[in-house]
C-alpha cells in the first residue's frame, strides 16, 4: 500500500515539475516564452516561432506577423513588439520570411504583382501561400495551434500579403490586420485606381482591421505611389465592405488621441471592416496592438 502511495506522489511531482514547460502536453515545438526557429514539417523552410509565457501544452490561437518588403521575420519581430502582446494575451506569434529573396532580406510572392525590384512572381518562384497554409496544417497536426483561432497582420508587402491571403485563402483565417498595405485584389488593369474584383473571391466573409498612417509616402492612404499600390485605402475598405456584405453606413470616430477610425458593420458573419488612421503616421508600425488583438480575438472561422 505504502508503495503504491509513494508512486503516486512521485508521479505527482513529476507533474508539477513539467509544469513550466510549454510542451508538456500537445505542443512539443519549444518552451513557453521564448522564440525559436522551427523547421516547418516537409516543407523545406523555416519560420520564427514564439510560444506566450503562460503556455500550457494546450492548443493557442496563432497570429503571423509578415515583414516589408526586403524585411525579415526578426526583423519584423523587433519592431512590433507583438512578442510581448502574445505573452500578455497567450497566443503563438510566428514570423516567417518571404520565398523571393531580395535585397538583403525577403519579399512575398503575390502573383500577378511587381515586387519591389520590378520583377514579377513566376512559376519557379517559392509559392508563399501554399507554404503559409501547410504551415497551419502542421502547427494543429502538432497540437500547438487551434484551427479554427489562426489571424494574419503583417507590414507594407507583409500587409499586401495579408490581404491577399484574405482573398485566396479565406477559408483558413479567421480575421485580418494589414498593416500600411491593405489591399481588396490586385488593382484593375483597366483603371488602377479600383480592385480588380476577379482577384479578390474569399470563400467566407472576412472580418479586416487596418492601421495606417496619414503622412506614409510610400504606401499614400490617398492612393498613387508605386504601381503595385494606386487605389485609396477607403476604396480598399469599401472593396472588403462589399464582400463581407456590410449594410450600415459607415461610421467615423477618434478612437485615441491622434487616432481615427473607419468602421464598417452589419456584416455578414458580424465581419466588420476597420480601418484606423494615425494622425502624422509614416511608413512603420503605427499599430496599437492591444486594439488589434482585441479586434482578430473577437473571431473564429
């Protein structure tokens, strides 16, 4: 009797000494709070992967982070601060660079559309999307990652490459936040001042958190700058409006000192459109990411 009593509590012990290990049950891919480069199943590559402090070994929703063009995941990581959102609020936060080098970073691969160096995406390029998807597949397939809690943001190119993720593959995302980079499709051949609406179909609606700043040159909330730009961030919202079904006239409100807000509801799937709008914001991270979190939380797919 005494043995078994023994080894019960020896058993116990053990427990609560594997408890400040994020892997100690389900998610075995790194220990709780910090970030490590994780090799992503069979497919060749490698992302950033931060686990929140507080990790249990349960499954966590999952937030990309997608950096600017010629960035990099690091990179992008530094700069958001979002590590310290996702240990405040217990979500994985993964970083991962894009399939075209360039520069001495990265850009993604949005076919179709010119990267910063001028050239467009071809065939042999890495494909982005398929990459970012089997990343998904395999963060749940290891117990790290709830499927139905998987958002995107991501910063100018990384911010085009969340819009474009949201009209290609909606079907795995929950919620969206680009970041100086929204985009509704690919801008229309015949008048790139509009979405082209053939490249933007999302399975479902999608609900679209944006940040912005007033004062960005290379990313004009007006419109213009680079060729891959040209449409207004308001037609781009009003674009994702259309799609997600929203039938409430827009409404305006300062939401922070310095900071206004476009919002745009009665959404199909409650899928509002928002975009947020820094007052003397440049070309970077003009995100609260409190505000953001708050905002892609709200969902599930």
């Amino acid at each position: 009797m005494l043995k078994r009593v023994y080894g019960l509590v020896a058993a116990l012990l053990l427990l609560i000494g594997c408890g400040g290990i994020a892997h100690a049950a389900g998610c075995g891919i790194g220990a709780a709070g910090e970030t490590q480069r994780i090799a992503i199943g069979n497919t060749g590559r490698a992302m950033l992967i931060h686990i929140p402090a507080a990790a249990s070994g349960d499954p966590l929703p999952l937030l990309f982070l997608f950096h600017g063009s010629t960035g990099t995941g690091a990179g992008m990581l530094h700069d958001s601060r979002l590590e310290e959102t996702a240990d405040r609020h217990g979500f994985i936060l993964a970083a991962p660079d894009g399939g075209i080098s360039a520069g001495n970073g990265y850009v993604w691969n949005i076919p179709g559309v010119p990267t910063v160096t001028g050239a467009i995406p071809t065939e042999k390029d890495a494909d982005d999307v398929a990459y970012i998807g089997a990343a998904i597949d395999w963060l749940v397939g290891q117990g790290c990652v709830a499927r139905d809690q998987v958002y995107a943001t991501g910063l100018s190119g990384g911010g085009r490459m969340t819009s474009w993720l949201g009209c290609v593959d909606a079907g795995r995302f929950a919620a969206i936040a680009p970041v100086v980079g929204l985009r509704a499709g690919n801008p229309s051949k015949t008048d790139p001042q509009t979405p082209d609406p053939a490249t933007c179909k999302p399975s479902r609606p999608m609900p679209v958190i944006a940040f912005a700043g007033d004062k960005d040159t290379t990313n004009p909330i007006e419109g213009g700058g680079a060729g891959y730009w040209q449409y207004t961030m308001h037609a781009a919202e009003q674009r994702w409006a259309q799609l997600n079904g929203c039938t409430a006239a827009p409404v305006t409100q300062w939401v922070a000192a310095g900071v206004y807000e476009e919002r745009y509801s009665g959404c199909r799937g409650d899928a509002d459109v928002a975009g947020r709008i820094t007052v003397g914001g440049k070309h970077r991270w003009v995100v609260d990411n409190e505000a953001m979190w708050a905002f892609l939380s709200r969902y599930r797919r």
